[in-house]
C-alpha cells in the first residue's frame, strides 16, 4: 500500500534533520567527545619539585590500543579545572568571552547552511565554550592551556575562502579552529589567549627532571644506580615510544619551509624517529638510514636533543653492549657528534654517559666511540648540510676523509680532512707545501664546475662543500663535468716578481689563460691566435704530426668563433589581424611543421658554418705553432704571460655587472667592474682600455643595498651595479684593503685601526686574508688612504 504525501514529507523531513543533527551535533554528544584531559603523563610544572623516587616506565597501551596508560600524580590532575553549570555570565575569572563559530563547514560556497556558534569564555587556565551564555549553560568542551600550546594568527587564505577570519588554538589532544566575521575581535582573542600561554611556567617531562637528579648526585654512585634502576625511561627499550623524551609545543609545523620533505607535528616526528632508530639495530647497511636522521634533525632543529636523549638512552644498559646493534647506535651518536652541538644541559648529561660507559666498558668498542665523540664535541660547530655517505662510512670507522685539491700546472693534492677541517687550514696547508710561503699574492680554495666558479670561504668546513658535490652528483647528466676542488690565485698583489722557474709562475700562467678562454683579456684575434700556439708549444714541445691536440675551445675564446656568424634574423610578425589568425590556425598544421624544418636547417648551415671557421681557426694557430719551433716550456709560458700583461686590467678580477643609469628611463649598462690591487675599474666588454678608475683613496664606502644590488661610493657619487655575485664583490675588496693596510709603513701618531682597517699583524701571509664569511660594512664605513 503506497504512503500517502504527506507521511512522505514527514519522513523527508525528518531524514533531513537526522542530517544536519549528524554534521553539527548535539550538544550533550559533544560534550562526551571534547573532554580535554591536559595532564599530559610526561609534563610537570616546573616549579614542582616532588621526589621522583616513583618508577617512571615506559608508556605503555592498554589492551583495548586506544588509550596511553601511565601512573599520573594528583599535582598533575589539579591542572584540569572541574567547573560546576553555574551562571556563565557572573564567572569571576573570565578574560574574554563572546560568542564565535567552530569548524565552519559552510561558507561562501554553500551559504544555505548557517554555521552554530557557541559561546567561548577564556580563563587563566583553559578555553571553555558553552551551549549558550544564559545561567546553567552546559558546559560542551574544555582545552587546558599550558606553556606548550600554541596559537594561530588570522589568515587572509582563510577569510577569501569561507568570509571568516580563523583563529586556531593547538592543545595536546584537541585543536579548536574558531572563526569569526570581525577581523578585530578575531586579534583580540588571539592576543588574550597567546597572553595566557605566555603566563604559564614552563613543563618538564621525567627525562629532564632526571637529567637534572643524575648530574645533581653524579659524585653518589649509589643514588646513580638507584635512579637507573628505578627509572626504565632512562635505558634502553625494545617497545615502541609513544610520546617523545623532551616537551614540544603543540600545533603543526609550517610546511612553507625550503625542502622537499614535509613534516607533521614535532612530537609526531620525535616518535617516528625513534622508530628508525630501532630499525637501526636490524640493519645491515646502516648508512642511507643514518643520513636520512641527520637530514631530519638539520631540517627540525628542535628535534637535535630528542634524538641525543634517545641514544642516551638506548646505549644504556642495552641486553648486547657492543653487539653490532649497540654499535649502530653509538655510530649514529658519533655522526651527530660532528654535526649538531646540543644544547647546555643535554651536553652536560651526555658528557655523563660518555664518562659512564667509559669507566664501565673500558678498552671496548663503545669506550674508543665515547672518547671519539667528546672530542669532536668539543671542535662541532653549526654544518650547513649533513655528512656525506663517504664521511658516514669514514666517522663510523672513526678515520680522517682524504680530500683531492686540484692545482693548475701541477699535480693534484690529496689533503687528509676531518669533519671539522675549515677551507682557511687546508689552504694553510697547501700554501706550505706548495712552497708558497714568501709569495706577496693571495691564494685560496675554489669550487669549481662547468658552469661557474667561486672561492671558498675561509671558515666553511670542507665536509659541506663534499656533500654538495655529492649531491649534485646525483643531479648532474653524465656528460656534466663533476665538481671538483682547486687552489688558485685569489688576489694579485705583485705579478713581475714571480719567478719564472716557480711553481707560483704555473699558477699564474694556467689563470692567465682561463681568463684569456672565457673572454676577459680584450685583445686582437691575431694575439689570441698566437696565444693558443704558445700555449701549444707549452704543451707538446716542437710541432708534430704525431703530438696529441686538444680541442679549439681549449685553445681559442669560443665566443669569438661565434661572432663572426651572422645573426639569425627573427621570422617577420604578421602585419594584419587576419594574417596573424591565419599563421596561429597553421602553426600547428603543415605550416608549422615546414617552419620547423627550416628552423632546422637553417642550425645545421650555422652548425657547419662554425666547423669551417674552427677549421681555418686551428690551421692558421697551427702555422703559428710551426714558427716557435725551439721554444723551450718556460720561454713560451713566459711570452704568454708577458702577452697577457700587456693588457692594462691583468691582474684584476672581472666582474659583470650591470650600472644603474642615472637618467630616468634609460636602461642599465653591461661593464666589467674590475678588482684589482691598487685600483677598482669599469671596462665596456671587449675594450682594452677603461671607461673610469678609482684608486681606494677615493671610494669614501661600499655595500650591499640589497641581494642583487652592489652599492660603491665614489667621493661625491654613488655607483649601484645589479649581479648575482654581490658578497664576492665585498669580500675581494675587503680582502685587498686588508692586504693594502698590512704592506701599508707605519706613519708617526697613526690612529688605531678601525673595522674596515685590520691589523697587519693579525693577517696571514700568503693567503686571503678573510676569515670567514664577509660582513657588510656599514654604510659610513671609509678607507684610510
């Protein structure tokens, strides 16, 4: 029997409400799941100072998996403040109270459906809200605020996408997303609440208080044991963690941050660590895993001394001291020992443990890593990437890395580098054994690929330039040139001196002829063409047919091969509408395909073009090399440089830059600004002769005014030029003043020397005298004279 219409009504109706009552909830079904119990079982307050002679065991689950059991003190259940349904607007302690939205599911895209608003009071010690705000309300959900929540400020995403400002407040169990259509009132609770954070005294999990009980009674050894024995928290477990060794702050983390990986909350991340930790034990190469840590540890640095305190405690009292999954373990500690230092009070319990272990295991496997280890935490500085596989494997050895340095014009060097070595004492090092000590010019470190070149910093540590190449390694095609490490010439201080017969005289020509190669020696193409028969004859001796060539690119400026091809003229534009609409219709047809063709063949001819031109190039530098029949290596490495000489910028470190016109509306000009020993100039590229030069005593200050732009003040002008390579612009030229003040002779009731005058004594001989990276002066800064 069919319903009648109006039982069918009914019952849509009645569908519908079950509906909205389903997505929105009633008030007595919220209340039974927004119960916020904030007496987390691993924080105290700080100002608690309650004897800790209770057993503290490893958080465990009960047999249902769905709760975290662990014996809690009655100080710790005094933070959940019962509340009574008393009148809700006569409530004494309430900071701020109004009425606010939660969880808005509507918004603009579906504004039939109205969001429920409750009404939120906020005291000193959570944030309640309420059915209503007459008397008696009921009260629906509590989130206990501690110095571990947080919350988020309004966000313009956010009111663009449902037309309220969100206010986000982040607890140990619950996050309350509340909105509100007043940007005003939405700051105003963001402020009370983040007040009432910041009001409360900071928490401390076991771990800590027993950090701090261990290196009270470290002279006791019978209270230490005590301790241990009576806290499973402090040594090593087979069982999962649950929640991690050290409080962190509740919410989740921000995902704009640079890297490919994305993280969850801290705690989340502190959990899943110590899960790889424990897998650890089981593998066979434990390389890749370890790295993996140390890439999340350098990613979240908050999480460096959760992972000390999980090796601290894992290597304590484990079932196998010295089975290879302990050792994995203590090979894991080592690589953190050479790349994050700890903060105070995690060192100084690690320094406990080491001590420990020592004098329990002495001459074991573990003693030889703790003594390893407090020795590289005693030279750890901050690293800007995360050991290599090759340091891995090397550290786990406890073994120095052997570094290969190439030289121009001679051998390459093999430098054994430990994870603490800096680019200053390699180059140190090389300078004495390279018999460089009394040369008057600067030499550094640089790295070196197909595509670019720049010095080393003094104080960058070796390992993080290693891991970089490996990583471009990995990122690089096959037929890319690796990087490489290579000691040069950084600043040229006195060229005619330079003995022929010297191993300085080979740098200086090997750096004479890659600046001729990459186009920064302006000069006739009949010069460059006797240039490359000289460097031929240095090569190979006398010609023969028989002498191994190497390619024109090493030889002879590319680029002035490709400037004598004629440019490629663009394909005319369309000149009326229809003949535009016409060439898009056929540019994917028959048209487009021909057009391509001839694109095609119109490279090739270039392609062609430019093997004639190599040809008749390498021919006339071959006659060339025919007529230094005789020459001895020396003798033509001698006229090379001396042919390079000629050119008045020898010396001098190019730049390309692009000056800022001063009148409006003109566009910048390309230069080379020139760096050199006594003098910065500006060359138009490709003319031998400058467009302006100023000695130091007339630039008054230099700078950065910001990433791409450096700032030089000439007396009474100011020069902006835009480049990529601002900080080495300021550090050669910080170098040469430093240079510059230190062969300076003293003068009678000379004052002392300011920030941009060193001390000559401090400065080392023979090489850059910067010692780590360069700091920008300030923008009154001048030079002394």
């Amino acid at each position: 029997m069919p319903f009648p219409g109006g039982l069918w009504w009914l019952l849509c109706c009645r569908q519908g409400f079950t509906l909205l009552r389903r997505d929105y909830g009633d008030a007595d079904r919220e209340a039974d799941g927004e119960a916020e119990e904030e007496a987390s079982f691993e924080l105290r307050a700080q100002g608690d100072q309650a004897s800790l002679e209770v057993s503290l065991s490893q958080p465990t689950r009960t047999s249902s998996g769905s709760e975290r059991s662990l014996l809690v003190s009655e100080e710790m259940r005094s933070l959940i403040v019962e509340k009574g349904p008393g009148p809700v607007e006569e409530d004494p302690d309430a900071l701020v109270k109004g009425w606010l939205q939660r969880e808005v599911r509507g918004g603009v895209k579906t504004p039939w459906i109205r969001p429920r608003k409750y009404w939120f009071v906020l005291t000193p010690d959570s944030l309640d809200y309420y059915s209503s705000n007459e008397k008696g309300a009921k009260r629906l959900g509590s989130l206990v605020l501690t110095s571990l929540c947080s919350v988020l400020w309004p966000d313009k995403q956010t009111y663009k996408e449902t037309g309220y400002w969100s206010v986000t407040v982040f607890g140990r169990k619950h996050c309350y997303r509340l909105y509100s259509e007043h940007l005003n009132e939405a700051v105003r609770w963001v402020c009370a609440v983040q007040k009432v954070i910041d009001s409360k005294a900071p928490v401390q999990t076991p771990t800590q208080l027993l950090m701090r009980d261990v290196e009270e009674h470290c002279g006791s050894p019978e209270v230490l044991e005590q301790i241990y024995r009576c806290n499973p928290i402090l040594r090593y477990t087979s069982s999962p963690l649950y929640a991690p060794l050290l409080p962190f702050p509740y919410g989740s983390l921000d995902q704009s941050a640079p890297g490919p990986r994305s993280y969850t909350t801290l705690r989340d991340e502190a959990v899943k660590l110590f899960n790889s930790l424990q897998q650890l034990e089981s593998q066979r190469d434990p390389v890749p895993l370890i790295q993996g840590i140390l890439q999340t540890c350098l990613d979240l640095p908050p999480l460096v001394d959760e992972i000390y305190c999980q090796l601290v405690k894992q290597t304590t009292e484990p079932p196998a001291p010295g089975g290879p999954g302990d050792l994995h373990y203590w090979q894991l500690l080592t690589c953190m020992s050479c790349t994050f230092l700890p903060s105070p009070p995690v060192l100084r319990f690690l320094r406990f443990h080491l001590d420990r272990t020592e004098s329990r295991f002495p001459a074991s496997e573990m003693a030889k890593y703790a003594c390893f280890i407090r020795e590289a935490l005693g030279k750890t500085r901050g690293r800007e990437c995360v050991p290599s596989l090759e340091e891995i494997l090397v550290l786990m050895r406890r073994q120095e890395m052997v570094c290969t340095v190439h030289c121009p014009g001679a051998a390459a060097c093999s430098v054994a580098i430990s994870s603490h070595t800096t680019a200053e004492e390699v180059a140190r090092e090389l300078v004495s054994r390279l018999g460089l000590s009394q040369s008057p010019n600067l030499f550094a470190l640089y790295e070196q690929s197909r595509l670019r070149e720049q010095p080393v910093g003094s104080s960058t540590l070796l390992a993080d330039v290693l891991t970089r190449f490996e990583n471009l390694a990995g990122e690089e095609r096959e037929q890319d040139a690796p990087c490489r490490l290579c000691f040069k010439h950084y600043g040229f201080l006195d060229t005619d001196n330079v003995p022929r017969d010297s191993l300085e005289f080979a740098l200086l020509f090997e750096q004479a002829h890659e600046m001729v190669l990459r186009g920064y020696v302006p000069t006739s193409e009949e010069t460059l063409q006797t240039l490359a028969a000289l460097r031929l004859q240095s090569l190979n001796s006398d010609f023969s047919t028989h002498a191994p060539f190497p390619r024109l690119e090493e030889l002879f400026p590319p680029h002035v091969l490709h400037a004598r091809l004629p440019a490629p003229r663009p394909d005319p534009p369309p000149k009326c509408r229809g003949a535009r609409l016409r060439a898009g219709l056929l540019a994917g047809g028959l048209w487009g395909h021909s057009l391509a063709k001839q694109r095609a063949e119109r490279d090739q001819r270039l392609r062609g073009r430019l093997r004639e031109e190599g040809a008749s190039t390498m021919a006339a530098i071959v006659e060339k090399w025919k007529l230094l029949q005789g020459m001895g290596r020396p003798e033509a490495m001698a006229a090379y440089v001396a042919l390079v000489r000629e050119w008045p910028g020898f010396g001098s470190t190019l730049f390309d830059v692009d000056l800022r016109a001063s009148p409006v509306g003109a566009g910048p000009q390309r230069l080379w600004l020139g760096i050199g020993a006594k003098a910065v100039s500006l060359y138009k590229p490709g003319e031998p002769e400058p467009l302006d030069s100023f000695c130091y005593g007339r630039i008054s200050s230099f700078g950065a005014s910001d990433s791409s732009t450096f700032r030089l003040s000439v007396e009474d002008r100011d020069l902006l030029f835009e480049t990529s390579q601002v900080d080495e612009i300021a550090q050669l030229l910080t170098t040469y003043l430093a240079s510059t003040a230190a062969r300076r002779p003293p003068r009678p009731q000379e004052p002392a020397p300011g920030p941009l005058d060193p001390d000559p004594a401090a400065l080392p001989r023979g090489l850059c005298p910067v010692a780590g990276p360069w700091q920008r002066p300030p923008p009154t800064g001048s030079f002394g004279s």
